[in-house]
C-alpha cells in the first residue's frame, strides 16, 4: 500500500509541472503563420502593443529591451476557429537575428512561448 501511495504522488507531482501549449500550437513556428494551410494570417486583426500586451510577454520573456518598433504582432487563425497574436522580437538590433516573444490567445494570455521563432511550452 506505500508503494502504491508513492507512485501516486509522484506522478502527481510530476503532472503539476508538465508544460502545457495548447495542441494546435504544437510544433508550430511563425514560419507556419504564413506559409502552412492549418494557419490563416489575420492580416488587419493584430492587436496594440499596449503597455498591458507588454507585461504579458514579459511574462515569458524579456522585451523591455525592444522599442515599438522592433516589436512585429501577427494575428493568426488556427483549423479550429481559435484566434491567436504572435508577439515578437523582429529587428537584429533588439534580438541578434532571431525571433523571441509570446504568442497570446483572444484573451491577451500568454499560452506559448516564442524561441528563435518557435513555439513552446511556458515553462
């Protein structure tokens, strides 16, 4: 019975720091945004880069650095319906040549994390 009682709460507690990105971001990349069929660029649909969109990619990683204009926010649209903003680094100046942000959902959240122009897991 302890033997069973610990697998358990070791796999619990493995499952509380799994990173989540939700499925239809997966492997994704913003490379996908423009040029892959299970994507359609909002072109028009992007959202301000506030001072509140700001914070939520801080969140994630660091763009205080960055001016406005070395920021680029591109609106997609997944298969499913779910409309997502890409909020990212896009100037060598700021980013050394690759880029980094979030990509957040219809809410402003931040649900994936935007590495050398790939999507992950927020850790």
């Amino acid at each position: 019975m302890k033997k069973v009682l610990t697998l358990i709460a070791i796999t619990l507690s493995f499952s509380s720091y799994a990173c989540v990105i939700p499925s239809e971001l997966n492997n994704g990349s913003l490379y996908q945004i423009f040029e892959e069929e299970n994507y359609t660029d909002l072109q028009g649909g992007e959202i301000e880069l506030t001072p509140q969109v700001r914070l939520e990619v801080g969140k994630v990683e660091d763009i205080s650095h960055c001016s406005d204009e070395n920021i680029t926010i591109s609106s997609f649209s997944t298969i499913s319906g779910q409309v997502f903003h890409a909020v990212y680094t896009s100037e060598d100046i700021c980013d050394g040549g690759n880029s980094y942000g979030a990509v957040l959902d219809e809410n402003s959240k931040a649900v994936a994390h935007i590495g050398d122009g790939d999507f992950y897991c927020i850790d």
